[in-house]
C-alpha cells in the first residue's frame, strides 16, 4: 500500500463496539497478529476514546497533510 493506517482500541471497547465474544486471550493473539502494521503504519490512531466522525476527521486531517507533504516534494 501506498499509506497504512493503522486503528486500535482497547480491548473492552472492541467487544463493546462489535458485540464480540472475545476474551483477552484473543485480543492479544489479533495485536500479535498485526504488530507488523501496527509498527510500520504512516498513521496510527488509538481509537479509544473517538466518535466515528472524530476518526475521521483526524484520519482525513492525515491524509490532507500526506497530500501536502507529496506536492511540496
């Protein structure tokens, strides 16, 4: 990919926002599964505390100052 952007939350608003049945266990094996993206991502935003629209707004906010950042190059 061009750009990778990586979201995280923490484990209880994971369950909270996608009803899942996880347990920690499985949480952890998902943060080990992509702790490759996770260290190589241009953007990463811990997700947390955001509304929808505040991810989005933060993330469209990176990929305008990526835009910048190639046509000043």
């Amino acid at each position: 990919p061009d750009i990778l952007i990586f979201l995280d939350t923490s484990f209880e608003k994971a369950c909270d926002r996608r009803k899942m049945d996880w347990t920690m266990e499985d949480y952890l094996e998902q943060q080990r599964r992509v702790s490759h993206a996770h260290e190589n991502a241009d953007f990463y935003l811990d997700t947390t505390s955001l509304t929808p629209d505040g991810v989005l707004n933060q993330t469209l906010a990176f990929l305008e100052k990526y835009r910048n950042q190639l046509f000043e190059d």
